[in-house]
C-alpha cells in the first residue's frame, strides 16, 4: 500500500468585492499554488509507487474560510502516520483585534492571521494563528509528518521606503472585535483550557504564528519584522519571492533534500536578489530539519535525460523542461547536451569521447525541452531514442535599468555596446526598459553613476566617482561603471550556480558545518546564522569561523567552499588546496583554525554594522578549479580573465563566469552539486557614556546626544534586526504598520546593501531612568532633516505596552532635534542580549501627514473640495469658490473639531453609499458642491470662529435667504462653532441642516486637550480602543502636540459659552445628532488581580503620567458611554424644546471619537442623518 501526500494548496490574488475595506489585490499567488501543484504532480504523482499525491487545491474565490477549514478536517485530517501532510498558504497575512481572553499570551493584543478570501465580509472572519494551531493539532493526532508553508506576512517594520511597484503579501490589522464565540475551538473545552493557560514569550512571539505541539516544520517567507514581497520570475510570471526561489531550488535537486539545506539555500539566493527578506523555518523538535522534504517523497531523476523525434513538434525533444530546472538560453549562451547511445553505462556517460553527437536547446517547455543538432547528426537516428547529458549551461545576465541624467545615459549606453574585447556589447549585462524588471538600477546624476537596488533606490556601491568634487561624466567613468556591473553580475553567477538537475550527487552525500570557534552566536536558525564580534580587553574581536566538511557517501568526492562577500568579492579562503579538496568515503576535513571574519573598515565608518557572507559548498566527483572564481571586493574588475582549455564540464562552466567567450570541454563530464550557508557578521557600534557637561557624539557627528545634568547610562546606535533578538516583532506597534507610505523608520544612517541602516537608540546601564521627564528631558540632535509634512515619534516598548518617549522637530539649520521626555523601564529581555544589566531600546518613526497647502492663505479658510485618486484636493481662491457656489444649488460644507483638519474628513463624501432609484451610489451626488471650513481652533474662541465662518460664506454668496440648500457636517467642535453660527450670528437664515457627530454639548471631562490627544495617542499605539485606527490618526495626533499646550476653557463642562448655548432662542433650524458608542476595550478596563488589582488602561496611564495621572484623566469617565472623548449624555445634550425637535440617530453608532468618518458604521449613520426629513 503507497503511502499518500495530502496537500491543501491556498493561493488568493482576488479578494471578495464585498471586503470591508477593500484587500489589495496581489498577482503571484495563485502561480505559486500552480508552480507548486506542478511540480508535486511531475515529481510524486508520476513514475513513484511508492507515493500517491491527494492534492485539494483552493484558489482566489474558493479558498474561503469555510472551505480551507473544511480543507483541514476533511482532507488533511485523513492522513496517517505513514503519511504527508503539506499546508501550502500563498496570500496576505494579517492582524487582528484579540478577545481580552488572550491579552495575556499575545503582548500587542493581536493575532496573527491569514486571509481567506472572504475573510473581510461582514459574515467572516481571517483565520487566526490559534484556529491554524487547532486545526494542525487534530491532523498531528494520528502522526502524519506536517510541513506547513507560509507565503505572507504578518507585521513588518513600518516603512513607506518600498517601491510601490513591489508588492507585499500583508494586508492591514482587521479593526472589528472579535468575540472568543468566533473561534472554531470555543466549543472544544480542552482546546480552549490549553491555550488560555498556555503562556508566551517574547522569544516566542518571534515566531508570528503560534503552532501545535504535534510533530511539525515550519517555512515562512520571512522574519517576523520584515515583509514578503512579490517577484518577477525569469519566465516572466509574477512570483511570490519565497515562493520562486523555493521551487527553483527543489526543480534544481535531484532526489531529497534536508529542510536545513533547503532553507540555506533559498536563503542565499534571496540575499542575492532581494533586500530584507530572509524565510525562516523551524520545528517542534529541530532534529526534523535534518530529515527529507516531503518525508522523501521526491524520488531521484536518472542521470541523464532522453532525447526523442517528436513527430507532433518535428523536432528533437528532450524530456527535460522549465519543472525539473531547465533554464533558458540567455545572451549568447547556449545549453549543450552530448547524447550517448541508449544503455550506455554510469562511467561510460561521464566519458564525453564515447558520446556519438551534440545538441543545443533551441526552446524550454514546462515538461520538454526543443534542440537542435550541431553535430554527429549522422550519429542518430529518428526512430531510435537516446541518452542525453547536459555539458553547458547559460548563465544570466544581469538585467540593469538605466535612469536619470540624459549626458551620462548616453555615455552609459556606448560603453554597454562596445566594453567586451573587440568593441563588442557586455555580455553579463543587459539593459531593460521596465525598471520592474531590472536586477539593479544604474542612476546617472550630478557627473556620477549609481548602482542602486530597484525597490528602494539603496546604493550598493560607491559612486563612479567616488569624489563629488571630480565628478564628471565621461567615456572613462561611463566604461567604469559598466565594469562595475560586470562585476556584480559576475558575482551572481557564481552564487546561482546550482546542482543540474540530473545529478547523481545526492544533497546529503556532503554536509557542511560552521563552527563558530569565537565570537557570539546571536541566532543559529535553520535558514541562516547571525555571529557578533565580543568585545574584550576594551576592543573589538572579530569572529573566528571553521568550515567542516564531512563526506556521507561511498565515492570520492571534490569540494571546496567559496565566500562570497558583501562587498562582492569571492574567495577560496578555507583550504590550503585553492582548487578542490578531495575527501574518500566516510572522510572530514576541517579548514583552518584562525580565520577571522570581520567587517570592513570603509564599511564600519559609514555606520554598516552588519555584512552578510555567504559560503557556498560546490562538490564534484572530479577535481575543478574553485579558484577561477575569485574576484576582488569592490573595485572595478579585470576587463578579461586568461582563457584556456579545461578538462572537465565543471571547470568550463567556472571559466566561463569570469569570461563569456566560447570555452570548451574535453575528457569528462563532471558531475556536481551546490549547497550555501548565509553567515551575517554583527558588530554593535561602540556604546558611550552620556556627559553630564558636554554632548555624546555617536557615529561620527551624525548623532549628537546632548548632555543630561543627572542620567546616568551608556548610550549607542543600533538596527532593527539587532534590537529584534530581544523584541521579536514587538518594535513598532500594528497601528503604524498599517498604511503603507505614511509611516517610515527614521534612520540615523543610510541602509546598503544588506544592512539595515542604524534606526535605534540603545541606552544600556542604566541606573536613574525617571530622571528624564518633560521638565528635564534628553535631547538628540540628528543630522538629517524632517520634510515639512513629517512628523517624528520616539516610542519604546517596556515588556507590556507601546510608550510614546517624545518627538522629533525640524531646526532652523535643517536638522532635527528629538526631546525625549520619558523613559521605561530598563529591562533584559534575552540571554544573547550584549547588555545583561539591562537595557532601553528607542525607535523613532516618520509618519507623514496631508497638507492644505495653506502657507499662501490664512485661518480661517472656505475651499472648495474634491476627490481625486483618494486625494483631497482644494480650490481656496475666493472668486473661483464663489464662482462655483453660484452654479450650484445643492452643497454640503464640512467643518472639522479640535483635531486635524477636513482632509481627513472629505472622502467621507465619496465613500458613504446612499442608494438612489435601487442602485448604490456615493453620497457625494446627494449634492452639487462640496465646501470646507479649516480655522484655528485652539486660540480663536468658538464665537470668534463663527462669526468668521459667516463672513466667509457671506464673501462666497451664502448670505442670508441665498435660496440653496445648504448643509453643514460638523465633527466635535466643529458642531459648537456651527451651532453658535446658526444661533447667534445668524446662521439659521443661512443653514438649512445641521448634522453633527461626537459634538461636546455639554462640555469635554479632560482639563488640558494636550493631555487628552496625547491619552489617545498611548491607547492607539496598544490597540486599546474598540476601534482600531488608521495610521493617519497618529500624524493628526502628532501634529496637534507639536503645535498646542493649551487648555481648553470652553469645553470645560458649565462654561460660560455651553451655558450660552444651552439657553439659545430657538433657532428653526434642523440638528441631527450622531452619536458614537465605541470607546475602551473591555479589556482595558477589566481589573486584574495578578496586576495589583489595576486595569491596563490604568497601568498604561500610570507609567506616562506617573503621579500626575489623577490630575489629567478621571478614569471614571471610561465606565459610562462615551467615544473616548466625549460622553454620550455630552453629545445629546441639546434641548428638546425647539422646532424641529433635534433628531437624535438611535441605535448609537458604532464608532468612536476619531473613526466617523472611516467606518462602515460611521458612514452609515452620517447618510442616515443627512437623509432624515426636517
């Protein structure tokens, strides 16, 4: 009886029209699932007794949650302990709100999730990490092997650095509460017992996904702060990253491979092509990376494949295509095969003298391969078959997009044409029109030539010139730079060479081993290794690395291992043989003991505290010439290698790497395979005492730390990636994770190539840390500046809650100066951490904001306001304005509160549905025209404001009795300035309908509107709220503290204007009140008995508020009905004695203070207001 595969295949790249919001739509996913499915189906299904493949295939509208569940517990659920389980997920990952019940295993308050295709509907749900972890758990019950495959994301570091042509499988936090009734398991007792008493760490948050306990490996695309992005594969297919690479390196193997090597491998040639994304697997028992994928259920391939007539093509074919790793010609290069007779032995194919002809690949196939005869035609016979064993293999050039300065373009594209030996074109590098499709971007600007990654612009080289004062563009400099990319390309070509397909060298005939014989290891996953520098003896000491390599097989084996370095060098360092060592059967060899890995000089000045090495195993069974790979670092290469006869088909390919003219073999056919190990290499920068008298300057002026009368701590720069081993995800909360391109990572330094730029504050012993408080802050004075619509947060994460530490202002001089006005609590998180006392870690994020472009006009302003590609566009020239109020008959005028401004009111026009005559429509065709009202509404009074509202409608035509419909939307505030308008300045022959939502009638509990804003901003970045935000609201709140610290007065409950207004005459005017009922989540407020009897909302308050906390907020105020900033007995205060009695919207709304104008909920009660009759 075969044993089975049970395969459940998930790819979405269309979500449900019904998604609320809309899900971003991807392009790979769905070919992933169908690469996947191929491949399973050519190398299991077909010619394997052994195995039977029982695939369930989900795609885009299928794959709901309904029916990916049922997946699970219909299909996989069948398997049993002779059996394989696959659970391959292509698609966004995501977050979402968790039930208070999980707050305790999950630190952000979030789960993990994956997003089936109606997961977004109002019906359904995403499938959550612990729904996943059930279901895994019911199918581990009978011990199948599990291989469970993630190609998503799930958080990220917040960035709006990504290109937007780049796409990422992360779609936003799913805002809505979601009851632990919605669970799957809630019904399933022990289930549930087990995962409310279960505990986690932050060194398991790492993970992401939380999963069983059964017998299990894990791939996901990549670690937990980055993003997994989508890929344009070779054949033009759009790809998931992970998903390419993986697929080409099981096509490229022959028979099994362990999990570690996969990982390694497809690890290094990610490196190779994409920045920050490195997949990550792991397991229940790290024993199962070193077993086969699939359980072995990959059956070898013959050594050779076959070569046929094919009548139907009329042409030769090989049984070998695009599935089982065939590449494609490429630039000039061809794909030989010498063909031997059929039943030709083992040793006779390896002698090419016996071989009786020899063809070419005219044309890859998915399953075949077309060819071409070139010589012995004479040999061979139509209606015979043969064996055939590939001799050459193209190699890709690297595809470059050339932009920017015309002058340098040009000079760049002569030199493309005509820098090979005889004035012929490159034959590494091809130009390419798309820059989507290019490898590298070649930037021409100011006389010099960049080499830049495509996706963020990053430099991976110094520029051609390096000195701007020489910089020129020239033939010299333009031929130099082409060089340069040969360079690069060369590099490449030597790190994607791959087993051929047909190789009878199994992958785990030869392990290779890193031994770290100094130097800490900061992580060792099954993917890759991440090693410190110590510091001992007040200095530096690099890491001191051995290579092991041991021989598993019955034949006699060559090897060697090359390094390939961040800097684009290649080197044979390990063996005293620079070009193959040979090891017999069963045999070790170690290479030497004192070989230290450092990072570079030039690269440590620039603030490069991490560079990425990758080792790369070749084995054959002949000896080769690892040595005619070698190149140096970073300077130009050598315009042409010495080119001469090998003897083996390996050696042929390594020479032609370095050169593209023909070379050919002679003698034997060498067969080979690959393996590679990533190694990054850390060193910390240097960690500083903060003066008391004079300023701490961190790398090299750019950070100027200045001096603190009393804290005392050591103080220095560091990345993301090195902060992570302490945090995991657990850097920057979900609410600025959710927008792309309106949140960024503010870096002290610039990111190259792999590493990720210096973007963190460590403070380490620290002994004092209340001393810094608003009154005696610690200032940084950093030499890079903030754009005029970027706002900058310093933020930190003490073990429980997210803690807004301060903000960053532009200087007059173009610099930005970040006060941090408190610090957490020191705390060590991980015993690998560099800091065993203790630690603070500062991370200091961008968030941009939308402006009114008000620097030509002045508060108040009347605009006219449109919608174009989800921008709000305004027209604030008087006449125009004036112009257009004339032709209308029916407007709508929007009038913002005490925060932000109409922008983020305005698309609220557009994305209300109203429907007319049956069919839905935007509210925005309910009227003619759309007005906005923006004023100054801290130092100008309420009565100030109105009476100016008046004038500007007055000055526009909307005068008394202008015989139009007017109606006027009014959030917070906003509704007291229109209603003193309407009341008392008068508005009501002006106004024919007021609406206003979350308006303080009665007055707003909080003293100080600065204490308020910034209450609101610690609740948003811990998910606190019932509502999750947009991360716009956070560039609203910074941008309201950087300007204001001011009391409000007249929103004080019983002040002398809500008294006035409680006593207005009757004004005949319509008022619809709209109420939001959503404020605190009820786990915030819950009292907790292991937390000293306190609440997190008031743990939160009390660690940025300190004793102080009373004085600002009363808590009391969040135990009745409110919107988290008004209470709903504020919001309906109004009189009921008046003609037409004020309509209030019931049932209240489910929304909060700052989401009425975001949410379906929202938008719904505002048309349902606008549409109710006087």
């Amino acid at each position: 009886m075969s044993k089975k595969i049970y395969a459940l295949l998930v790819g979405i790249d269309k979500y449900d029209p019904a998604s609320i919001p809309a899900v971003p739509p991807l392009d790979g996913c769905v070919n992933d699932i169908t690469a996947v499915e191929t491949y399973l189906q050519e190398r299991v299904a077909q010619n394997n007794s052994e195995w039977t493949l029982q695939p369930l295939v989900l795609k885009n509208e299928q794959a709901t949650r309904a029916a990916i569940i049922k997946g699970f517990e219909q299909h996989l659920c069948n398997a049993g302990s002779d059996d394989v389980v696959l659970f391959y997920y292509a698609g966004h990952g995501a977050q979402e709100n968790a039930p208070n019940e999980f707050w305790s295993i999950e630190s952000d308050r979030l789960n993990e999730t994956l997003v089936c295709y109606d997961s977004r509907t109002e019906t359904s749900r995403d499938l959550a990490d612990k729904e996943l972890s059930y279901l895994i758990s019911k199918i581990a019950q009978k011990n199948p092997h599990v291989l469970i495959i993630l190609d998503c994301c799930h958080s990220g570091s917040g960035t709006r650095d990504v290109s937007p042509e780049i796409k990422v499988r992360r779609s936003p936090v799913d805002s809505r509460e979601r009851p632990l009734s919605s669970f799957i398991f809630a019904q399933d007792r022990a289930a549930l017992d087990e995962i409310l008493n279960s505990t986690r760490s932050l060194e398991e948050k790492r993970t992401s996904i939380v999963l069983p306990k059964g017998r299990h490996v894990v791939f996901s695309a990549c670690r937990d702060y980055e993003l997994a992005k989508e890929y344009k594969g070779e054949d033009g297919q759009r790809r998931g990253v992970f998903s390419y690479f993986l697929l080409q390196t099981l096509q490229r193997t022959n028979g099994n491979i362990t999990y570690q090597d996969l990982a390694r491998n497809i690890n290094a040639l990610i490196s190779g092509k994409v920045k920050e994304q490195s997949p990550q697997v792991g397991a229940t028992d790290r024993t199962e990376l070193e077993k086969a994928f699939l359980g072995g259920a990959i059956p070898e391939r013959p050594q050779y494949f076959n070569l046929t007539y094919s009548t139907r093509d009329n042409s030769w074919v090989i049984d070998g295509g695009a599935l089982t790793g065939m590449p494609k010609p490429a630039n000039g290069s061809d794909i030989l095969f010498a063909i031997f007779p059929i039943g030709s032995q083992a040793e006779q194919l390896r002698q090419l003298s016996h071989a009786i002809a020899e063809v070419k690949v005219t044309q890859v196939l998915p399953n075949k391969s077309k060819v071409e005869i070139i010589s012995g035609s004479d040999k061979i016979s139509q209606n015979s078959n043969y064996y055939a064993v590939v001799t050459s293999l193209p190699l890709s050039p690297l595809k470059v997009y050339f932009k920017g300065d015309a002058a340098g373009l040009e000079l760049a594209q002569q030199a493309l044409q005509t820098v090979t030996i005889g004035g012929k074109p490159s034959l590494y590098v091809r130009q390419v029109t798309e820059p989507k499709d290019a490898d590298y971007h070649l930037l021409t600007e100011n006389g010099q030539y960049w080499i830049t990654q495509p996706e963020d612009n990053r430099p991976v080289v110094a520029p051609i010139p390096e000195d701007v004062h020489q910089a020129s563009f020239s033939d010299d400099t333009a031929t130099q730079a082409i060089f340069r990319l040969e360079h690069i390309a060369r590099w490449h070509n030597i790190l994607e060479l791959s087993t051929p397909a047909t190789s009878r060298i199994k992958a785990d005939d030869l392990q290779i081993e890193i031994v770290p014989l100094s130097g800490r290891l900061e992580s060792l996953s099954g993917s890759e290794m991440r090693v410190e520098y110590t510091y001992e003896n007040g200095e530096w000491i690099p890491p001191n690395l051995q290579v092991k390599l041991t021989n598993h097989s019955n034949k006699t084996l060559f090897c060697n291992v090359l390094d390939l370095s961040e800097s684009y060098a290649v080197a044979v360092p390990f063996f005293e043989e620079k070009s193959s060592v040979r090891l017999a059967p069963t045999g070790t060899v170690s290479s030497y003991d004192d070989l230290t890995f450092i990072i570079p000089d030039a690269y440590l000045e620039q603030g490069i505290t991490e560079y990425k090495e990758v080792f790369k195993l070749i084995v054959s069974t002949t000896e080769f010439h690892a040595d005619l790979l070698e190149q140096d670092g970073l300077n130009p290469p050598e315009t042409r290698r010495d080119v001469g006869n090998y003897e083996g088909t390996l050696d042929q390919l390594m020479a032609g790497v370095n050169s593209r003219e023909p070379v050919r073999a002679r003698g034997s056919f060498d067969d080979w395979m690959t393996k590679e190990v990533t190694i990054t290499i850390v060193r910390s920068p240097d960690a500083q005492p903060i003066q008391s008298d004079r300023s701490t300057i961190l790398q090299t002026g750019v950070v100027e730390v200045q001096s603190h009368p009393e804290l005392q701590a050591q103080v220095n720069l560091t990345t993301v990636p090195q902060a992570s081993r302490d945090l995991g995800n657990l850097i920057l909360p979900a609410i600025l994770r959710q927008q792309p391109y309106v949140t960024e990572s503010f870096q002290f330094t610039n990111s190259r190539g792999s590493d990720p730029g210096l973007s963190a504050l460590e403070l380490s012993n620290v002994h004092n840390y209340q001393v810094v408080t608003k009154e005696s802050p610690l200032k940084l004075l950093v030499d890079k500046p903030l754009a005029d619509n970027e706002h900058l947060l310093a933020l930190a994460y003490d073990g429980e809650f997210f803690l807004p530490l301060g903000q960053g202002l532009r200087t007059e001089n173009g610099k930005t100066e970040i006060t941090i006005e408190r610090l957490t609590e020191p705390m060590t998180l991980s015993p690998n951490s560099r800091s065993l006392q203790n630690s603070i870690k500062i991370f200091f994020e961008k968030v941009a904001s939308e402006t009114l472009g008000i620097s030509t006009f002045s508060y108040p302003i009347l605009a006219v306001a449109n919608v174009e590609q989800d921008k709000v566009i305004y027209e604030k020239d008087k006449e125009k304005v004036k112009e257009l109020v004339a032709k209308a008959e029916k407007i709508v005028l929007y009038i913002h509160g005490i925060i932000g401004d109409t922008e983020s009111m305005i698309p609220s026009i557009e994305n209300a549905i109203v429907e007319v005559n049956g069919q839905q429509r935007p509210l925005r065709e309910m009227y003619d025209l759309v007005l906005a009202f923006d004023y100054e509404n801290i130092k100008t009074t309420i009565q100030e404001n109105a009476a100016l509202l008046g004038q500007r409608l007055l000055e526009v035509g909307l005068g008394p009795n202008h015989g139009k419909q007017l109606h006027i939307i009014a959030h917070s505030m906003g509704g007291l300035v229109s209603r003193w308008f309407i009341e008392r300045e008068g508005g009501n022959q002006v106004v024919q309908h007021l609406v206003m939502l979350g308006t303080p009638n009665a007055g707003s509990p909080w003293p100080k509107v600065q204490d308020w804003v910034f209450t609101l901003l610690c609740i948003g970045l811990n998910q606190l709220s019932a509502i999750v935000w947009p991360t716009k609201v956070v560039a609203l709140l910074l941008q309201f503290l950087e300007a204001n610290d001011y009391s409000l007065e007249q929103m004080k409950p019983g002040s002398d204007i809500l008294k006035e207004l409680a006593k207005n005459p009757d004004p005949g005017v319509p008022y619809t009140i709209v109420a939001g009922d959503r404020s605190i989540a009820k786990g915030a407020l819950e009292i907790q008995p292991d937390k000293q009897q306190t609440s997190p909302l008031q743990r939160l308050l009390s660690k940025v508020y300190g004793k102080a906390v009373d004085k600002v907020v009363d808590l009391a105020f969040f135990a009745q009905p409110n919107d988290i900033a008004v209470s709903l007995d504020s919001i309906k205060n109004v009189s009921a004695r008046r003609d037409p009695q004020p309509k209030i919207l019931l049932p209240d709304t489910a929304c909060d203070h700052l989401t009425y104008f975001t949410t379906k909920a929202g938008l719904e009660a505002l048309v349902m207001a606008l549409r109710l009759e006087a």
